[in-house]
C-alpha cells in the first residue's frame, strides 16, 4: 500500500455511505436528456442510461445504516488525501497562469445518490457532474474493475481514477468540456478522455518524489488505465471491437497518455 500519510492536503469528501439510494420519483423527460447527454458525454452508452433507468425502478437490496460510516473512517481519509493532493497540483499550475482554481466536491455513496447531473448510481461508475463540480464515487466500483475487467487493482489504481475524474474538472474550469460537448463525436471524447488520463499522471508525477509510491506500485495505475480501455472493455463484453464506437480510446492509448503525463511532469504534454 502506498504510504499515503506523506500527504498532509486533503479535498472536500461528502460521505454519503450510509444513507443509501436517494429519495425520489422517477425521471422527468428533462432529467433523462440530461441522463443521456451527460453519459455518452462521459464516454458512456445507452446501456449505461438503462442500467441506470432499471436501478431507479428497481427497491434496494441492501441497507446501510449512517452509523456504519460514523466518522473518518480509512477510505474517506484515503480519498480525501488523494483529492487534496491533486488539489495541490492544479492550484499551482493556475496560479502560474493567473488563474484561480476552484477545487471539487468528493462525494462517497452506495448505490445511488442525488447529483446535479441526475441520479448518480453504481452502475455508470465513477464520474465528474459538471453541473455541480462534484465527483461522484461508489467505492464498490472497483471490485468491478477487477473481478469483470481483470484489473490488478490496488490503492494506486483507485487513485488514478479518482485523479483522472479531477482531470475533468480541469476540464470543466478551463471551457474544454463545453467545447467537446458542442463537438458532439467520437473523436472528441476520445482526446477528453485521454487528457485526463495525461492529467491523472501529471497528479501521480507531482506526488512521486515524496515517497508516496512504494516499487512498483504506479503499475496499478498504468495497469488500471489499460483495463478501462474501450477494446479491452469491448473485449470482455461482446468478444469482439467495434473502434468506431470507442469514446474513452484504446488501452494502449490510456496507458500512454498516463505515461507521458506522469514521466514529464508537464502539463503542456497533456494537449492532445
């Protein structure tokens, strides 16, 4: 495990664990276009919006109680670290160029959550809403991305992820979101998308020389970013690839863009 406490900064975290999915009816024709729109923005398909849909509809199996999550518990701190940390980074590099950086939200929840973007569930995974500034995160998500996506895993490849959805709040703070969303394609998603894998290794890069990483431990992260590429994720789920439909790109993509991002440390490297 990475020696995290090396890091004294920490981000804003709302944990939101305990109170379980989030009280409500189901989703007005706006709601949905938004829904939609903002998924297939997030490299998402419709199978995401009706994964979401049925989990709507669909009575929670499980309950968590709000005491279970009483206090700080290790995993908060975790995030909180990692946010912090990436906060750090982007604070500076703004700074350097006469800007003023407005740090996200964290938001920690099981199942479903309310979010500015809609409905927040486990099934779309972890994601940035642009509506609200506020990364939205099921930690449970990343036994999915070992146990179907054959991820290493590992405390580094969660915080690549949750690095690379602050990526999109830089994103989001710098107009680049917007102008992708006017573009509307393929294509454009693909470079948001690995921009902010190059941001994520900028993050991993600006934290290395604290002695954060253990050996070996930033393949987690390159290992991670291989695993949610659009070919291995096809792959898996329909054995075969379809590149015309990619919109986050290839594993060989994600992983070098991590990489020139983490080895150069410079955030001009990262326009893709």
């Amino acid at each position: 495990m990475a020696l995290w406490d090396k890091i004294s900064s920490r981000g804003h975290v709302q944990d939101r664990r305990g109170f379980g999915p989030a009280a409500g009816g189901g989703i007005g024709i706006a709601g949905l276009a938004l829904i939609v729109g903002f998924t297939l923005l997030s490299g998402g398909d419709l199978g995401d919006v009706l994964n979401q849909l049925q989990y709507v509809e669909t009575p929670s199996q499980q309950s968590y109680s709000a005491a279970d999550f009483e206090g700080a518990d290790s995993y908060e701190v975790f995030a909180s670290t990692v946010l912090g940390s990436a906060n750090d980074l982007w604070s500076g590099i703004f700074a350097g160029n006469n800007r003023t950086y407005t740090p996200p939200t964290l938001v920690l929840f099981r199942e479903a959550t309310a979010s500015g973007c809609g409905r927040a569930t486990a099934a779309v995974g972890p994601h940035y809403c642009p509506l609200d500034n506020t990364i939205y995160l099921d930690e449970t998500f990343f036994e999915e991305l070992t146990t179907r996506l054959g991820a290493r895993g590992g405390d580094v490849a969660q915080a690549y992820v949750i690095a690379h959805e602050v990526g999109h709040h830089v994103q989001n703070e710098l107009g680049v979101s917007d102008a992708v969303a006017r573009d509307g394609s393929n294509e454009a998603s693909i470079r948001l998308e690995l921009q902010a894998d190059c941001y994520a290794g900028l993050w991993a890069h600006s934290i290395k020389d604290l002695g954060v990483f253990e050996p070996g431990e930033i393949e987690e992260a390159i290992d991670a970013a291989a695993a949610v590429g659009d070919d291995r994720i096809q792959e898996k789920a329909q054995g075969r690839v379809t590149p015309e439909t990619w919109t986050h790109g290839s594993s060989e993509e994600r992983v070098l863009w991590f990489k020139r991002g983490y080895e150069t440390g410079s955030v001009e490297q990262c326009t893709t």
